[in-house]
C-alpha cells in the first residue's frame, strides 16, 4: 500500500473518534471531559510523556506564538526539540513537529498503527485525546530532547494535563469558548489554570486584575512561584517594521535558592528580535523568554536570540504580500480583533480592509465587527469547509447590524479571488481572519494562485 493510502486511513481512523473540535457548542458544553483516559492510555503505553523535559502552554491568545518562540529557543540551543499545537492549518501532521518540521505522513501512519490496540482498551476515547498521545509517543521514539506542549481548550482537563511540566506558562486570558470554559474571566482563568502543578514555576503574561488574582491564588494553593510579565519580568518595544521588531526584556539573573526559583534583582537588559508583527508578539517574546528561563532547560541568551530570530508561525498577521497588501491571520475573538486592528493601523495606518470573513458558531461575531469596523471598506462573507461553520445568511443579518458593507462569496477560492479583484482597484488590503478554517482555505487557494 503507498504512503498517502495509508496516511488517509490513519486520518479516518483518528475521526472515527468522537471529534469535539467538528462539534456544535451546544455537545461541547455536555462533554464529558477527563484525564482518566489519557493517564489509562499513557500507562498502557509506558508513560512516554515522562521521557524528556516539558513546557506547558495554555491561554486565550498567544499561545501558539508563544509555544513556537519557546520551541525556536530550543532548536537553537541544539535541543531536538517537539512541538504539538492545534488545530493544524493545511495538513494534520502540522500539529506534530519536531525540530520545525511536521512528522512525515509515513510516521504518523505508522504511531496509528503502533497506537490501535492500546486505543482498544481505553472505551469513550476522543480524537483529541488519540493525537495528543501519538505527540508524546512520537517524541520518544524520535528522540526527542525537550519538548512544548499548547493546551487544545482550556487546561484543567485537557488531555495534554497528564504531565509534569518544567514551567506552566498562562498568556493573555479573554472570552473565548464560553459555553465550556464559562462566562467570566475568573471562571476561564480557573480552568487555564488548571496546568499549575505543585510546586512547578509558572510564567503569566500580563493579565486583567480579573483572572490575574485566580492564578495567583491557584499557584499559593499548589506551592508555585509566579514570575509575571510585565512586573517581574520588564519588557519593551525598541522598534518594529514589516520586516520583523525589536524588544529588550529584562534577563535579570535565574536561580534557585532553598530550593525554590527566584529571580535575581539585575539590570541587565537582553534585546531580542523576532519576525512577528504586532505589539501583543513583544508581549508573547518577553513571555516566552521568561518561559524558557525559567524552565531549567540549559539555555543561553544568545541561544534565545538566534531563535527567536527564526521562529516560523503562519497565519499570524502573516504579509503574503506587500502591495497590494494580503494578510493572512488566525484572529477569532473579540479580544484578538482587537490587536489586529491595531497591527493593520501601525504598518498599515491609510489602507482599509476588504475583510474575508467566516466563523464558528459559538463566536462573539458582533464584538469581532465593532473592532474592525473602521478599518473595513467591505466584509467578503464566506463559509468553511467545516461542520461548525455558521451559515453565510447569518453572518451576512449581523454584518448588517453592524452597519458594515458586504457581499456573501461562497466557496472560499471565490471569496479570495473577488477580494483580489477588489483590491487590484484600489489597492486596500485583502485580510482573511474570523476563522482559522476559512484562513488555511484562503492559504491554499493563495499557493494555488500564485504558482501559476
């Protein structure tokens, strides 16, 4: 059988499972999540998950970016390093990297078939749960000498909180999955914090007082110092451009006294660059610079720096193009259109938005609209290949609310080409965002266009 045979099988394998990222809000709120079944799958499997040192991510936004920068730290310092994120842009095996590249199709087909009897004995087990596994078992086969696990939803009970990690890190909280994670910032900032682990160190980034005091009081509870972004840990934008920024944080001196981490008053100062764009990446920079620091992964300054020079993390205010400008980003919430407004009005401050845009259903879309609406000349309304897509008529009722101009384009590879159409007119900006679904569409349609 040839190799992409196989890696479709493995794939319909894995979503004969029951999938809660394909799931309405409505089952998600219901689900019945626990970690019984990944310590049960772990044990069966031999506990891969303990074979080599471990940073946790969880939060709202920025945790990918901050996941990638920690894993870029690591290559650097000659670490053979693990990353596991989700959801994957164009290709499942996305959510499994090992020194910046995605396991191949042949590996993952052969981890399924490793996996299948020990998957037989664990009843009720999910899709999340089976490829979050295969993640820790992929990196002790291969050799993996440090690794960064992104929390999937929440923290307390997703099915990456079976370790132990060096460093729990907590970024930026807002709304987002309220029908699971709950309504205000305490209760979400309950449920990130579920990854605090006795006495392990936590990193924060910088927190509304709200869920701030929940971390807090969850890390005095488990015996956890806190080093807090912004407070412990300074950090400052020394200058940005399209072609990347500069920050300088606080490098201080990391020890550890009585057995416990502190961090040592100095004004030592480290400048680092990144190839992000925004001023919420300074912000997930100088968190995931704490991170690793923190960690006592062995690493070196100026380790952190080449890293972070060449971290790679795609559709995060990603410039395919500069003129006329396309924009490729993953913001979903109200909070992180926020911070895409005000990236698009420092490098982009005279050009307006024809906006490609769909949504999952369980998102504040109105929210999402009032903080764009005056960047946006037009909103392209389009809907993903996807089973919790919300309908075009929907969308096209609140844009309308919202007092925004729009046209419905459906499929996507419309979308993105009316959009360009538009733009080649008048040179606005073509910006797909709402949802990562629709993105990695525009992304593939993009590739396809322009190798033609």
């Amino acid at each position: 059988m040839d190799i992409e045979t196989r890696y479709n099988q493995a794939l319909d394998y894995l979503y004969s499972f029951v999938d809660y990222s394909l799931k309405h809000s409505s089952e998600l709120a219901k689900a019945d999540f626990n970690l019984d079944r990944m310590f049960a799958l772990m044990k069966s499997l031999g506990d891969p998950h303990t074979k080599y040192p471990i940073i946790h991510v969880a939060g709202t936004k920025g945790k990918g970016s901050t996941s990638a920068l920690c894993a870029a730290g690591l290559m650097a310092a000659g670490y053979k390093t693990g990353l596991y994120t989700s959801p994957h842009l164009l290709d499942y095996v996305e959510r499994i990297q090992i020194n910046g590249q995605p396991i191949s199709h042949e590996q993952l087909s052969d981890l399924v078939e490793e996996i299948k009897p020990h998957v037989a004995s664990v009843p009720f087990i999910t899709t999340f749960e089976i490829t979050t596994a295969l993640a820790f078992m992929a990196f002790a086969k291969y050799g993996v000498t440090a690794a960064v696990f992104e929390v999937g939803l929440g923290g307390r009970l997703d099915a990456t909180n079976v370790v132990t990690p060096r460093v729990s890190v907590i970024t930026s909280l807002s709304y987002d999955h309220t029908a699971v994670l709950g309504n205000t910032l305490a209760l979400i900032a309950g449920e990130k914090a579920g990854i605090i682990k006795e006495g392990v160190p936590v990193v924060s980034s910088p927190q509304q007082d709200e869920a701030l005091q929940v971390l807090l009081r969850v890390a005095s509870e488990r015996n956890s110092d806190v080093s807090l972004v912004g407070q412990d840990v300074g950090f400052e934008r020394v200058e940005s451009s399209l072609q990347g920024q500069k920050l300088t944080v606080d490098g201080g001196l990391w020890a550890v006294r009585d057995g416990r981490k502190s961090k040592v008053e100095s004004q030592s100062m480290v400048e680092l660059q990144i190839p992000l764009l925004g001023k919420h990446q300074i912000e997930n920079a100088a968190t995931a610079y704490a991170a690793l620091k923190t960690s006592e992964i062995p690493i070196t300054d100026e380790q952190i720096k080449t890293g972070f020079s060449q971290v790679q993390w795609r559709a995060r205010f990603e410039v395919a193009r500069v003129e006329p400008p396309v924009i490729f980003d993953s913001a979903h919430n109200q909070d992180s259109f926020e911070k895409l407004r005000e990236t698009l009005e420092e490098y982009f401050p005279d050009k307006k938005v024809y906006l490609i845009f769909g949504a999952s259903e369980d998102k504040n879309i109105p929210g999402m609209f009032a903080e764009m609406k005056a960047k946006i000349k037009k909103i392209i309304i389009t809907r993903a290949d996807h089973p919790r897509a919300l309908s075009v008529e929907q969308i096209q009722g609140l844009a309308e609310q919202a007092g925004a101009e729009f046209e419905a384009v459906v499929p996507v590879k419309d979308a993105l080409r009316r959009a360009l159409e538009l733009s080649s007119k008048d040179g606005s900006i073509v910006l797909s965002a709402g949802s990562m679904f629709v993105t990695a569409e525009v992304m593939r349609e993009w590739k396809l266009l322009t190798s033609l």
